[in-house]
C-alpha cells in the first residue's frame, strides 16, 4: 500500500462526512484511511461505522481516551500500514488527483536521503495555493530551512515516510494535551529532507473551533511541550536574531511550567542563559499581548 491518510479526530462527527466524500473521489486508491478518535463524545464512532459499513474504502477506526491530537496522531502512525503517511484533519480534504499526483511524483524522484514531500495547501473556494512559491532552483530542502534561508511562508501537506515517522514519534508531556507540530518537524528535519511537489493537493478552512483558533491559548496552557519545542527550533537555527527570539520563548514558558523537571535542555545553554533575563523583563508584556489575542 502507498499512503496511509491518517486523521485524527475529536467531536467533529459534524463536518467529518466531507473529508469521507474527498476521499471516495480519489482518481487512485492506492490508500487506507486511519481515524482515531480522541475520545469523542459526539456522533463520530456511528458515523464512522457507517463509512466502514459502505465497504468502499479500507478504514481503521481506534477510539481512545482523549489526550490531544499529538497522542492520537501517534497511535495512527503505529497502525499505518503506507509507506508514506500524511495527517489530514477532520475538517480538511485532498484533491481528487492528490493520491495519483504524490505516487507518481514519489515515484519519479524518491532517493534514499529524502524523508517525504512537501506539497502545497490551498483555499477550498478557489484552490490557489495558501503559501508563497517554491525557490526556482529548490528541489528538495528540510523544512527549517525552507522557512528560515528561504523565507518560505505558508501552509503546506506533509507526506512522510511511514519508517521514519514510526521511530520519531510526538514527545509526550504529563498533563498536556497539545504540542506544536514544529516539534516533530524539527526532529525529522536532523534525519533528511523534502522533496518539494508544487502542486496544492489538501484543500483547508480554519474553522472556529479548529486548533488555529486556539493556538495561542493552547500554548500557555502546554507550557512544557511550547518550551521544548522553542528549544529545539532554537538548536537548529543558524541565525543569531532567531536563537535569541527562540531563547526567550524557552524561557518565557519554562517559567510558568509545573513540572520543569521533564525539560531537559542538554545543548544551547549559552543562549538560554543570556536570553534569561530578557525574558523576565518581557514577561508581563508578552502574557499580556497574549490574552488579547
């Protein structure tokens, strides 16, 4: 099997249909569907069985307790049977072509060093890509880089190879239910690079009550997992400016952490101790901005 579709899903029994819909119109169907459920408490299990009823595609369907869409996105990855595996949220959809387009392009140019394909996100409306263009010369890159030497900005869909995404997992935090997905990116990104496809194959919204809403929220309250995080973009920038932003961010939300005995910061402690005391005098003001938001 080429690709496992990996969805990690909560109480989103709603709008979950339209996801399903995408993918019965997929041109190849060289894919299995894996939803695991964070514990919902909606009409997601009955709506789900009802897809595997259909016996149209090959769905795996796990139900779990609820601990975050990180934890759910890593029993997916442990169930994946592809050898590339992208997430697709529950309120997300792909292309009628995405499937075929990444096999053949995977297929084309795959090497040993590259660990997936980056390809583009677009607007459901009008389908134009919802990030700036690949560099000309750009064929592969980490994503890091693609942001920071490159100044790449935007969304994009993330394939990965299923070997790779088995053995680097989210980092789990006691008592946290969410951790940027930078996180991960920055682990994957020591291991190899993308192959960039400049063609937009997932379609997305934000909704209101999506994880982008959220997002600033959610940070304060997962302190831990937002602090390793910083330290880890922090570890892997070559700029100055950014290790210092980053420092700051380490400390900032090391210091509201309950359990700073799991942070374990065993590299960039030059930048953590002279970004110390700015993040001190900072602190009130950033929190402050925060709550705004």
């Amino acid at each position: 099997m080429f690709l496992s579709i990996i969805t990690p899903t909560y109480n989103r029994g709603y709008i979950l249909s339209k996801c399903y819909e995408s993918l019965l119109a997929q041109t190849c169907n060289d894919f299995e569907w894996v939803i695991v459920d964070d514990g919902s408490t909606d009409n997601t299990e009955q709506l789900v069985k009802a897809f595997i009823e259909e016996n149209i595609l090959k769905i795996k369907y796990i139900k779990k307790k609820n601990g975050g869409k990180h934890r759910a996105h890593n029993v997916a990855v442990g169930e994946a049977e592809g050898k590339l595996i992208i997430c697709v949220d529950s309120d997300d959809f792909l292309t009628e072509d995405a499937v075929y387009s990444v096999k053949k392009f995977w297929q084309e140019n795959r090497t040993e060093n590259c660990i997936g394909i980056l390809a583009k996100r677009g607007d459901i409306v009008e389908r134009k890509p919802i990030c700036s263009a690949w560099p000309e010369h750009l064929k592969s890159s980490t994503m890091f880089d693609l942001n920071e030497k490159y100044n790449f900005y935007g969304d994009t869909a993330l394939f990965f190879r299923a070997d790779i995404l088995k053995k680097n997992l989210f980092v789990e935090f006691e008592k946290e239910k969410f951790l940027p997905e930078s996180n991960l990116y920055c682990d994957l990104d020591k291991i190899g690079e993308m192959l960039l496809l400049d063609k937009v194959v997932y379609l997305c919204e934000y909704l209101p009550d999506g994880l982008t809403a959220k997002f600033h929220s959610l940070l304060k309250k997962n302190p831990n997992g937002t602090a390793d995080t910083y330290y880890k973009m922090m570890c892997l920038s070559s700029s100055i400016k950014a290790k210092l932003k980053y420092g700051i961010l380490v400390n900032f939300y090391k210091s509201i952490s309950n359990n700073r005995k799991e942070l374990k910061f065993d590299n960039g402690k030059f930048w953590l101790i002279i970004t110390k005391l700015p993040s001190v005098i900072l602190k009130r003001h950033f929190f402050e901005k925060l709550e705004k938001l």
